[in-house]
C-alpha cells in the first residue's frame, strides 16, 4: 500500500458557459493524502470532515474533469471503481497535470428547478463557519460541441496554465493563508453551490443527461449584483451581456470607451456621470478580470436616447458609494442608506461636504504624512518606536501558547484571535523573551495600536490549523478568565478582535464572555447558527468588498443584530497600489533596495497593473518563483511570509489588516461599558 497525494476542490459551483465550456468556479483548495486503496466510503467520510457539513443533513457530490484528446464532461466519483480509476488516472501523470476532485453540496430536501439555456448555479446555504471565495480558481474543460475556433484551441487548452496549477505549491485562492507554502488556503466554508440539472442544454444545445436529485438556480451570466473588483468573465462578450443586463435593471444606457486584445472599459453614457468599469486580461489566462468598478450614477437626466422610457434615476437600496481605493474610514452605522430621490445636485454636495469634514478629523488624528502611493498606507512599521516597545511575556496555559503584554496603567483589556494558519507567535516580533515570535507585519502594527492607546493585550494560539467552536471556546473563555483576574483587571472592560476563523470563533465567545464590544475582522460571524441574546455586544465589522459573498453576509447580519437592538458598524477596506517604498514601510528588516526590487520585478512580470494594483490575490501570483529565477534580488528567506501578507492586504480580498486601526480601537473605546 503506498501513498498518493490528492487536491480537493470546494465551496465552489459547476456551470458551462455560453461558448460551451464547463468551469468549476470559485471555492477553496485543499492537498490530502490518502492510500491508495481507498474506498468510496472512506474517501466520503474524508471529504466530509474538510466540508464540515452535517451528513445527516447535506449530500456531497464528487467529480472530475480528465484531460483527453476530446472534450469531456466532469465525471462523478459514485463508486469504488470511480475512486480506483481517480487513483490510478492521476498517478499515471505528473503533479502539474494532475485533475482535482471538485466537491459540490446540496440540501437533502432540495428540488430540482430548471433555468432556461444554460447550466446554472446552486444557492444553497450550509451551516459552516466561514467561505472565502475567490472567483479566481477555475476548472475549464470546453463544451461537447466546440465551434470551429474552439476546436483549434483544445491543444492549447489542456496546456491551460490554471488548469495546471494543481501541484502541492499552487498558490490558489484567498483563505488566511498566511504561511503560504501550506497547500490549503481557506479555513472553512459556507454557502456551499452546486450545480446539476436532470437535463438541460449547453453551448449547441447539445443535452446533457444528469441525475434528478440537483437543483439549480440563478446562472452567473442572468445576474448583474455580483459585478464586482475581482470578478472573472471568459470573454468580453459574457461581461457586456452582463452589463447590458443591469442596465435594463438599473434603468441606464453605457457606452464602450476602450476594447482592446487585453483591456476593456466602459462609461456611462451621460458625460457627466462618474459610473465606470475596467476589466483586463488575466496573466494567467484568457479571461477578463473587472479592476476597477465606481458603481453609482450621479447623472441628473437618463440619457437622451432612452429619456422617453426613464424617470429621474435613483440609487438603489443598499448600493454603497464611490470610494476611492485603498481608503478604509467609511464606518456605518444605524440603519443603511436609503434610495436616492429628487433632486441629485444637494444630496451630492452634502455627501462632499460630509467627506471633506470626515476626511479633515481623520487627518487630525494622525498629522503623519502619507508614506506611500496616493496617502493610502500611512502607518510605518517603526512608527510606535518613541513611545511603545514590544516585551511580550510567554507562558503554556492548557496545551497553548498563551502571549500577553500589559502597558502602564491600562485602561481595557484586547483579546486577539488569529485566523486558520496563524499562532499567538505572529503578533509579536522577535525578542529574547519570545525567540520563537514572528512579527507578521498587520498583526504586529495591530498589538502596538493597542498598547499605545492603553490596551493589555492577550493573544492565544488555537490548538489545531483554525479555531473550534466547542471544547476549545471553554477553554479559551478560562485561559481569558484566569488571566484576567490574576492580574488584576477584572474592573476593566474587556474587547476582542477575530480575523477570520478568529472572527467567527469570537462571534461565539461573545455569547459566553461579556465583552463590552467585539471587531470581526474578514468573518461575517456565526449569527445564522446561533441564538443572539439582546445583551449581546455591539459589533463591528471590518471587511473587504471584494468578497461580495462575505460582504452580502455581512450586510444581512447588520440587519439581524440592528432588529435585535445592538449597535453595529462596518468598515471597508479596499485595494491599494504598491509603491517603491511599500515593502520596507511596512516588514521590519526589509531594506529600501530590495523594496524598490520587488516592485520593478512585479512591474516586469505583470504582476501589478500600470498603477501599481496588484492584477491577483498574492496566493494565487507566482511572485516567489520570480523572486527565485532572479538573480538581483536577495530576500531573507524569514521574510517571505511577510512579503506576502502585504500582497494580499494590496489586493483586499482576504487578509488581517491593522490600516483601519484608528477606527477600530475608537468603537473599543466608545464602547466601554
């Protein structure tokens, strides 16, 4: 009996597209290792311990894509001979040609529906903790029938850089990840979609025979809400088609201002309106990415040519604003903002003159000067080094590291949770109290913010990868406990801040710990599985809008907790452009000559746009293979996680940030009861 090495693929969704291609899209990654005679049931079993969902309740569905000299549907795993020719069909090729299993899920009671013309994908909610989807991994395996350029394109295809990228090291999707050089890269999931219809039609209407226990719903080509920064479309055909449709939705006319091989943008068009979209061709392969999308209409008239049919726009329910990006200082609170009516001209210069006056308290919090491109990433590493040092006292409590600090005369307490892949270690720098200690470069700002303003701080290591919600939270409520009043600071107010499965697992702690106020960090939190008692604590949530599934989640529990009577807010935080300086502004020990380096080797490879913005999340770019091929380039082999943090807070999916700090430790402080 030997060992194999198998990717898994989930919290993603089936579809085929209108060109006929089959695209496992979305989701997160995680490398396994299994004998190699294993059984369908035990593989199952294996596959639901990853999902996290109840066997009693959800039914996974495993399938594969396998290269061939012909099109091929994805093939389901059903029994143990499906599993022994997945063993064997993988173990015949090499890692980079190797084919994932693509998990999907649905709800035992679930009905089929049919969606007209296309596959579709499935919306069914699972009652995990977390998703961080990253619209970015996708399996594409063209239609039955390909027209006549497609078929000269299959040889390329198989070659299909993201269809290969399935080794070990494939830097794929946007979890915490921050040790990168682990293959799973998502903590846990939740929304799980699936795709399967018992027959529906696909590229050339070509049937498709499928089983009858599917369901299906809304196909991502029939909806303009998820027109997001980081979106994909396989072609500038699918993008405009979308677009076409949110403009009969909206009740607006665009017009195309540039369409190149590898660009395109769009206006509105009213001359006057600032609605606008960019898209560009991913390095990686042939499809469009949205980069840049100001999604609000300021036009005063419709456009002429559709004014007969158009009354005066209004700004639906919900939709936020123009922000600029990398600006992180809009918090919301109460309830969300109304549609706009009447007459455009006030409201515009009132929301000016509110942004004038919040940019100016903002500016006067801080008097330092901006450090790198555009004033967006204003603190420094070193910027705490005249009044506060890190000294950080070590201790084993219950089987975990347990790392605290404690200023002069405190005036509340800050609990810190990490997210999957992270330990208590990673806030803290280097020392000889805690030789161990790595001192990534959000989590280390984030301590400092927290002793400068007065807080003591405790952080804890979770025992496995990511944090769990029933033993673990006893102990972690104790370990707090106990610390607390040996130290005597049990008067004190006591805060927490969670970063992803750190985020959810203080969502729960709340219900156990009285905390006076909570910050849940990339996480939309637990409320859809728990019961929320009104004495709950005031929440707020730091997110970034790039993940348009967390951030629809979060806008649904701002409401929740709202309706139950607890004060709640958000945070926003955007992509921002590197800069020749941003690498050693922001990683102690990273020299400016290696910052500038970096910069210009991204900028050669494509990495980064003609503005600086990261083109990918920085899991998923191959900036470590480039860093190793170049000779001019000599990175501290301890810094490279670091390096990494910092591309993925550019890009703004999915990572821990101290940028929002002012904001956050002001709703701790405002909140102290």
């Amino acid at each position: 009996m030997s060992q194999v090495r198998v990717l898994v693929m989930y919290d993603g969704k089936w579809f085929c597209s209108p060109s006929g291609y089959y695209l496992y899209s979305g989701g997160q990654t995680k490398g396994i290792i299994v004998s190699d005679d294993i059984t369908y049931k035990e593989l199952v079993d294996r596959l639901y311990g990853i999902v996290k969902v109840d066997t009693n309740e959800y039914v996974i569905t495993m399938k594969s894509l396998y290269k061939a000299n012909i099109p091929t549907m994805p093939v389901e795993i059903v029994d143990d001979d499906d599993v022994r020719f997945f063993i064997q069909e993988n173990a015949a090729h090499p890692t980079e040609l190797r084919s994932p299993i693509c998990i999907t899920i649905e709800h035992k009671g679930s009905q089929c529906q049919e969606t007209e013309g296309y596959h579709a994908a499935l919306d069914h909610q699972t009652p995990a903790a977390s998703r961080s989807e990253s619209n970015q991994i996708s399996v594409v395996v063209p239609g039955m029938q390909a027209t006549e350029v497609e078929e000269q394109n299959l040889n390329a295809f198989n070659d299909d850089p993201v269809a290969a990228n399935f080794g070990t090291e494939a830097p794929l999707g946007c979890g915490d990840g921050i040790l990168a050089a682990n293959i799973e890269v998502s903590e846990q999931q939740d929304d799980i979609q699936r795709l399967d219809l018992s027959q529906d039609d696909c590229g050339d209407k070509l049937p498709i025979r499928r089983s009858n226990t599917r369901s299906a719903a809304v196909n991502p080509f029939h909806s303009y809400e998820d027109i997001v920064c980081g979106k994909t479309f396989t072609s500038k055909k699918d993008l405009i088609k979308k677009l076409k449709l949110g403009a009969a939705k909206k009740n607006f006319a665009f017009k195309v201002s540039k369409s190149t091989k590898d660009r395109f943008e769009v206006v509105c068009a009213d001359t006057n309106c600032k609605w606008r979209l960019r898209a560009t061709k991913t390095a990686e392969d042939e499809y469009f990415e949205i980069r840049r999308f100001s999604n609000i209409h300021i036009c005063t008239q419709p456009p002429a040519k559709n004014r007969k049919k158009q009354t005066a726009l209004q700004r639906p329910d919900g939709e936020r604003g123009i922000r600029k990006c990398g600006r992180l200082v809009m918090i919301k609170r109460g309830s969300r903002s109304k549609a706009w009516q009447g007459p455009r001209l006030p409201v515009l210069i009132a929301c000016l003159g509110l942004i004038l006056v919040v940019s100016i308290l903002l500016m006067g919090e801080n008097s330092e000067k901006p450090n790198s491109s555009y004033g967006l990433v204003k603190q420094k590493w070193n910027s705490f080094d005249s009044s506060v040092q890190l000294n950080p006292t070590v201790e084993l409590r219950n089987g975990t590291d347990v790392i605290w600090q404690i200023p002069d005369s405190p005036k509340a307490v800050l609990f810190l949770a990490h997210g999957c892949n992270g330990r208590a270690v990673h806030f803290w720098d280097r020392s000889p109290n805690c030789p161990n200690c790595i001192g990534l470069p959000e989590e280390r700002l984030l301590i400092l913010h927290a002793l400068s303003r007065g807080f003591a701080v405790i952080t804890i290591s979770s025992v496995g990868r990511c944090w769990t919600l029933g033993e673990e939270r006893l102990v972690v409520r104790e370990i707090i406990r106990w610390w607390v009043e040996r130290h005597k600071l049990e008067k004190l107010p006591l805060v927490a801040l969670g970063a992803s499965s750190g985020g959810y697992f203080v969502s729960a702690l709340a219900k156990g710990l009285r905390f006076s106020s909570i910050a849940l960090m990339i996480a939309e939190g637990l409320f859809d599985q728990m019961d929320i008692p009104e004495d709950y604590p005031p929440t707020l949530f730091v997110h970034m809008p790039k993940d348009s599934y967390r951030q629809r989640k979060i806008g649904e529990f701002l409401e929740v907790l709202r309706n139950k009577g607890i004060d709640v807010a958000e945070i926003e935080c955007m992509e921002f452009p590197l800069s020749r300086n941003f690498f050693t502004d922001r990683i102690p020990g990273l020299e400016q000559a290696n910052s500038t380096k970096l910069f210009e080797l991204f900028q050669e490879k494509g990495f980064i746009d003609e503005n600086g913005y990261m083109r990918s999340d920085g899991r998923r770019t191959r900036w470590k293979e480039a860093l190793r091929e170049s000779n001019a380039i000599f990175l501290n082999k301890n810094l490279v996680h670091h390096v990494q943090e910092e591309l993925n807070l550019a890009f703004a999916y999915h990572e821990m940030t101290s940028l929002p700090s002012q904001q956050i430790f002001k709703w701790f402080e405002t909140h102290m009861s």
